[in-house]
C-alpha cells in the first residue's frame, strides 16, 4: 500500500470534492470514485501535510447514502480538502 500525498482537489459547482491531486505524481489527478475504492479496499493510502505540520488522513464518510471524502479533525483549517488549491 502507497502512501499519497494530496496538495489539491477538484471540486464541482457545489463545492463537492471530485479529485485528488498532487501535480507531480503518475496517480494524479485521482477521481473521488477511484480514492474511495483505495482507502476501503486498503490499496493506498491519502493524506494531507502542511509545512511543519503532522499528516491528516483523508477519510471516506458517507451522508444520506452518498460516500464523500474528507480529512480528520483537527484544529488545523489548511489541511482540509475543501481548503486545498484547485487542480
């Protein structure tokens, strides 16, 4: 299992990720369908990192039926996917 470093998302007109990116990686961009099936089949593994910060997993949630991704809590609002550059 690889670990993924995620630097950007792509989000839709309402803000819903739908890719996860780093530019300089062969896996990148990853559609959200693609990152889930990773994280729950354990075939990788995706996190954020901030300069001087710890890694924050990128997690599979789901609300009203509908698998999103979003990252652990933490008192840290830059390493949240929503908050991540575009790509």
């Amino acid at each position: 299992m690889a670990k993924r470093q995620v630097k950007a998302t792509r989000k839709d007109d309402d803000g819903d990720i739908t890719a996860l990116c780093n530019e300089w990686q062969t896996w990148s961009p990853r559609k959200k369908v693609d990152a889930i099936n990773d994280i729950e089949h354990g075939i990788h593994e995706y996190y954020v990192k901030e300069v001087g910060t710890q890694e924050v997993a990128v997690k599979v949630k789901s609300r009203g039926g509908k698998k999103y991704l979003t990252t652990e809590a933490d008192s840290n609002s830059g390493n949240n996917l929503d908050n991540l550059p575009n790509c």
